[in-house]
C-alpha cells in the first residue's frame, strides 16, 4: 500500500481536502479496525456532476461520475488514516446509489467506475464486496452516491 | 452519556417501548461493540407519518419524521444496551431512505432531522457518519425509513 | 448450525456455486468475525427473475425472487466459510431492494421471503436485523437485491 500516493499522481488524481459535511453528521467514523465513510457524491473541480444516468448521462459519463465517487471515498479514507495510506489494509464494501429513471438496469456498469479505479489505485487491496442500485433521487441532483467501509490497521 | 434519559425528558421525548418486528427479523443485532438496528420508519403516537416529501410533505414535515426515525432507532439502542444509555459509545453510522418523488434533491435536510435531533441528545458521541438517500418508495408509504449502527461498551 | 446442509436438502434446496461477479469487486470480504455480503439479485435455475413488484410481478412472485436473493447469501456465506456451515454463527443484517413503482408499499412482505428462508434454514442464528425499501430501478431489472452482513467464527 505504500506506493498509493504515487500511483494516484501516475493516473494524474489529485485528492481533494476531505470536505467536511456541514452538517451534524461527520465524513467518517472509525471503530476498531473498520471506518465508515460517509456517503460521497459525483463531483470533481468544476462541482457537482448532476442528472439522471441514463437520461442525462450516458453509462460512460455514470461511471465517470461513479469515479469521482471513489476519489471522494479515498480523500476521507486517507483523512482517517492521518494521512499515511500504509494504515489502509483494504476496502471491505462500498454501496453505490445510482440516480437514474425506473427503466435503467446498467447501475453495475456505472458502479464499475469506482470499483475499476479502486483496484487501479490499491491493487488486490481494492477489491471489495458491493451493492450497485438505483436510487429514486439524489441530493442536489448529483449522479452518483457511494458509501464505503474501510479497514484499516 | 450519563445523562441521555435526563436529557430526553428536557426535550419531552419519551422513548417508545422498543417495538419488535412482527416477522422473522429482529430490531437490533449485537456483534461485539456494534449493535446494528433495523430500519425504524416515521411514525409517532398518531401513527405512521407517511406521504412522499416533496409532494406530500414539504422538508421541514420530512425532517420531522426523520426526527422520528431517530427516537426508534435510540428505543432500540436503548434496549440493546438492557435500558443503561452509560453502555452507549456513539453512533456510528446512518443510512437515510427518503420517501420522495424522482425530482426531489433535499434529502440532506430531511435526514438531518435525526441527525440534529441525535446530536442535541447525545452530544459529540452523537456525530456519526451517513448517506441521505431517495428510494423509490418506502413500507406503508412512510415518509423515512433509517437504520443506524451503533457502539457500545 | 451443523444440519444446515441437510435442512437445505430437505427443503430441496441445492446451493449453486458461489458466482464470482465479473468485475474489480469480490462476493464477499471478512473482516475479523463478519463477512461483508454483496447484493445478490434475483434469479433461479432459469435465469434472472425481473419485473417490478406491484406491477410485472405479485407480493408472492416478489417473496419467492427475495428467496432465491437469500439462496444465493448463503451460498457465498458457505464459501467464506471454506464450505463449513458449522462456522457461521448468525445472520447479522439484511438490506433489502425491491424493484417497485412508487406506489408500492409492501417491501416487508416482498424481503420477507429471504427473511422466513434463513430462520427456516438456519433457526434462531437465522434472526437479523434488516432494512426494506424500493429501489428506482435494479441492475438487469431484477426483482430484488439483497446484501448481507453475517457472523462467522
């Protein structure tokens, strides 16, 4: 796990200041070996990523979305680990909220996209258990919400 | 935490006897120090709080029945930890379900009706982590459905 | 626990071999006693059950695709457990997604099917706690998914 920062700047990825929710809920809990992070929405530099998968956005643009998600997930992981990626032992499950009509039915395809970045990132570390479904709606309209458990040492 | 019960009754919330599902699954499941309670819907002594926020409900009613979700949820806790509130850690995590049409985007205001309620009650050891989420439709018509994992000593 | 293998016989239930999904995540991941579950859709030995509950399929046909959700739990359990049964210890927590219009309001019903499968199955270690809700929408519009948390030693 030690080479996570520098893979992450290979693919170009620059984590973002864990945000705080503003809000009385926190962006992550550790108990024992496990953290629960906070469920973290489709967004990136330019903001929020919003619409309906789907209708509004392709798979493709889901999955980027989805992605986003997961750098989200890593930037708090990273925040509970007091910034050292060596503390990471693995993912152990994400569940991932897709926003999309009641016909759509590629919600793994879209979550791939974070799983498919995990795994780039932390290698065999990355692989993790996972529910991909539809939510009804999304705050703010974004595309993508995924939640994670994490373990760490 | 000495002081949840004393507390409670300043707020005049009265913890309803933890109710039992009526099926082949329990309110609560105790592994260790985590005690994972089942998804406790909006209701109060009226009854269920039911409709559709968004449509049937504005968000200031969808966070109160969040509220309510949340006094389920600490009946439960507090009959995982055999009625002494001195047992509870924390709250560790929350998960969500708002009962919205697909256009609906405030699903962080309404859950924040249990967060805020939780921490007014329990203090920091109330801070926990959390997805906000929209499902399609929720039991009976409910207007929220939130499960919570909680520690305890 | 160690007649679950001749009480699934006796039901006539025979464990298909634990799918790996074909994707960057696994069917399961165990953090010290718990093991961490991905949803499992509908389907049977023809295939995928789809349809929406309420509408393409009845609260019946909706409990018998929440079986085959519950089947396919416990036979990735019986994986984590290197095919001993003896090992687990008990159903933790059950999340349940019921692919449904809107206006569907009987998700406890629907999950109850995989609920009454495992008490049937597996006694009292079969007892969780557990969520219910729609999903807008479900991957290959399955009729239902459902992730699982169980104990093992």
């Amino acid at each position: 796990m030690s080479n996570v920062d520098s893979r992450l700047a290979e693919l170009g990825v620059t984590l973002p200041t864990a945000p705080a929710p503003a809000a009385n809920y926190v962006p992550f809990v550790i108990v024992g070996d496990l953290v629960f992070v906070s469920g973290q929405i489709s967004m990136n530099e330019n903001g929020l990523i919003t619409g309906k998968v789907g209708v509004d956005l392709d798979v493709a643009a889901g999955a980027a979305a989805a992605r986003t998600c997961a750098i989200g997930l890593l930037a708090q992981v990273k925040a509970a680990c007091d910034g050292d990626f060596d503390r990471l032992v693995r993912v152990v499950k994400l569940t991932g909220f897709v926003n999309s009509s009641p016909d759509f039915t590629d919600q793994p395809e879209v979550v791939n996209g974070a799983s498919d970045f995990l795994v780039d990132v932390l290698g065999d570390a990355g692989r993790h258990s996972r529910s991909a479904v539809s939510a009804g709606a999304l705050p703010r309209d974004v595309a993508v919400e995924i939640e994670g458990i994490f373990q760490i040492r």
